[in-house]
C-alpha cells in the first residue's frame, strides 16, 4: 500500500517527538512492504519565522495532496503577544479547518506497568481504558463575533459560543459507532444547566443515540464529569464533549494516566486526517532531548488504522509500545525517583527495533 504522509514537527518538541514517530513509521513501512513517501513542511512558530505565516499555502497544499498528516505541535511564547491570526495556535486552527477534521479522538489508557505515574492509587485508576470524543471546529474556538475592543482600561472582550444540529449530529454519530467495537458506553457531557448550546447539544445526541440501541447513552455536567474523572476513571468508556470542554478533559486524562506524554490523537472526518500528540510544544523541556515519544508514536499507530486501514500495523506500534514500557525505559516524565531514565531518541529507537524484528518475524511466518 502507499502511505503517503506530511509530516510538520512545528515548535518545541514537536520536531524531537515527530522525528521517533516517523522512524518508527520508516521501519514499518519497510517490515510490512508498504511503499512510504514523507513530505516535510512547516507550520506553527516556524512557519512564522519563514514566511511570516503559522499556515503557509504551501504546508495547506502539501497535506491535502497527502494521505494524512502527522503533527509535533505548535506553540513558542516568543508569539505570545502577537495577534491573535499570527500565533502558532492559528495555524493549527486553520489547517483543522482545512482538512474539515472535526471528529478528534484522544484515547487515555492505563498501562500497569506505569502504575506509580498515575497520582491516582492503582486501585482506582487499573482498567482505565477511556476514549474522548472531542468535537474540533465548533463552539468558542471558532464563533463569531470574536473581539477585544475599547480603551485601555474598559475594553470589552467577546468570544461566541455556537452549535448547529447538524455539527452535534455528525461528532455524536462518530463517538456512538466508535462505542460500538468497544463497552458501548457514551457519556455526554454538557453544561445544559447553564448553557443553550449545551441544551441543544444534549437534545440533539439524545436524539442519535435512538439510533443505537444496542449503546448506553448518559449524560453528565462538565463539572461534575471532571470530578467523577478522578475518582472513578475506569468506569469510563467513550466521553462525547464539545470543543473546549474535550481540550480539559483530555489533558485531565493524560494526568490520570501517568503522563501527558502518553497521549495521542486522531482528527478525523475530512478527506487527509490529521494525527498529532495531544500534548503542546513544551517550551520547559524543549530542545534537552528528554520530551516522551509515545504520544507521537501512538498517533502513528492511530494513523495507521483510522487512515490506512491497517490494523495489524497498528497493533505492532502498540505492542511496541507496551515491550518498551514493560522493559523498564522511561523517559523523566513516567521516571519515579531514582529509576533510570532514557532520552527521546533512546525511547524511539526501541521501539523501532521492536517493529523491526515484529515485522521480519511475520513475514517469514507469511512466507
Ligand atoms: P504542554 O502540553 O506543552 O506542556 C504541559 C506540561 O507537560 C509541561 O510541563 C511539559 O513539559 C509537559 N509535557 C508535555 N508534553 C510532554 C512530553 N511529550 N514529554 C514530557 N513532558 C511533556 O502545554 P503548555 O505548556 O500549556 O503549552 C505550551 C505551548 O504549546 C503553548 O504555546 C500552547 O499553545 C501549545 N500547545 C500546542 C498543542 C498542539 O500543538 N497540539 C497542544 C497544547 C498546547
Ligand atoms: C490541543 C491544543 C490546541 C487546542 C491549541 C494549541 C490550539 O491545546 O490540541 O489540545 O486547544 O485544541
Ligand atoms: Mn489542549
């Protein structure tokens, strides 16, 4: 098969964490036999300094003429103070627009072995298997009127909350037939107590989810999901949210599970989908060689099954994954006090060679 990918590491750790992802992909390609063809381009506080641009034409035409997109991550607070078009952020924004992926999934899984990263006691956090359906160009991120306006001192700023039914419909579909090859458990969380938008978006999922009989639909408060998250997170299956409340939660789960660094994501839904760590760029650790690849290497494996249909190839990544973890390597983030620790680069290449002996052992086992 051709796998044809732009990759755009972007800002911080981005380019450190993207470029284990795509040797690991490399040595995939080459055991499975699949032709791979990998187009680098820029976006982010990158492409700021190029082109003068967080999403150059030229990154926009590269992705759309590829099978799918691998992303490091954007962010780097020299652009902080500049408008809000030209932040790193902005380009992100745009190209997920541009790819029209607005079904973004973030799964959140425990692994034992990563027991003690977890702040939570193991009792509570075992058998955390958790998959978070974030919607990805609706709701305050993207309405309009957005502004800050008036004099120093009494200005007024403006941000716009806005659903449609058929937005809420399409990412409601998404997270119920997910649900269903896994517990068929939806959770969607709202703030319908406050919120029309909310009020709309439960009527609206409650309507699909007769759709789905064989589901169990629930819904829940923002604030009371966020709390029932810490106490309870394996009795969770898939969470359904808007935008927003999807960015917390998420980053909430990557905590739970030991790591921020653990999490990978998939935006999906448009023509190219887009595969990217949930975590950001990193400014605190950026540039050491100590950033955790596995975010981005699962996101490769994401890649792998929701683009590629190639679900052998993804578990081969995952088992790659869980060998490392289970031999003991560590990057600082999942380190406890006094264990050893390995470097970025040191954490991928295990589990390239891990993918490079998987993928020659089924060969011979096919030939
Ligand atoms: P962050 O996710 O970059 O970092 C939060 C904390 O987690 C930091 O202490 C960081 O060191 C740690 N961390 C994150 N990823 C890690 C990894 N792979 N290994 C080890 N530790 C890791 O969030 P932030 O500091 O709030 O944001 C920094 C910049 O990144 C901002 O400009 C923000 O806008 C941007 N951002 C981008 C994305 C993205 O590109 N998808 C996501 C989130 C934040
Ligand atoms: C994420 C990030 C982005 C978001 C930012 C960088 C625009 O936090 O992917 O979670 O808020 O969606
Ligand atoms: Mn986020």
């Amino acid at each position: 098969m051709q796998l044809r990918v732009t990759s755009l590491p972007g800002d911080g750790i981005g380019p450190e964490v993207t470029s284990q992802a795509i040797c690991v992909l490399e040595e995939l390609a080459d055991g499975f036999g699949h032709d791979f063809e990998l187009d680098e381009k820029e976006i982010g506080g990158v492409a700021l300094e190029k082109f003068g641009n967080p999403l150059p034409d030229s990154t926009i035409q590269a992705c759309l003429d590829s099978h799918a997109v691998l992303l490091g991550a954007v962010g780097n607070p020299a652009f902080d103070c500049n408008p809000r078009e030209l932040r790193p952020e902005a380009g992100l924004l745009r190209l997920r627009q541009k790819l029209g992926a607005f079904a973004n999934l973030r799964p959140a899984v425990f692994y034992p072995m990563l027991a003690a990263c977890s702040p939570l006691r193991e009792e509570i956090v075992k058998g955390t298997d958790i998959l978070i359906v974030r919607e990805l160009l609706g709701g305050l991120y993207f309405g309009e009127p957005r502004s800050i306006e008036g004099k120093q001192g009494a200005r007024q700023a403006v941000n716009t909350m806005g659903y449609g039914e058929p937005e809420i419909e399409r990412i409601a579909r998404v997270a119920f037939q997910l649900a269903q090859s896994r517990r068929k458990r939806v959770l969607s969380v709202d703030k319908a107590n406050v919120l029309e938008c909310s009020r709309l978006w439960r009527e609206v999922v409650a309507r699909v989810g007769r759709d789905f009989s064989d589901v169990h639909l629930s819904h829940q408060y923002v604030d009371s999901a966020a709390m029932a998250l810490v106490l309870k997170p394996a009795e969770f299956d898939v969470i359904l949210t808007e935008n927003m409340f999807g960015d917390i939660l998420s980053d909430q789960a990557g905590g739970i599970v030991g790591s921020l660094g653990l999490l990978a994501s998939a935006s999906i839904g448009g023509a190219v989908g887009l595969y990217e760590p949930v975590h950001g760029s990193a400014p605190d650790i950026a540039g050491k060689g100590i950033a955790n690849p596995l975010g981005a290497i699962l996101s490769v494996a994401l890649m792998l099954r929701h683009t590629f249909h190639l679900p052998q190839e993804a578990e081969c990544v995952e088992a790659g994954v869980i060998s490392t973890l289970g031999g003991g390597f560590r990057t600082p983030d999942l380190a406890r006090p006094g264990e050893r620790t390995v470097s970025t680069e040191a954490m991928g290449a295990q589990i390239t060679e891990f993918v490079r002996l998987a993928s020659r052992s089924t060969k011979r086992a096919a030939s």
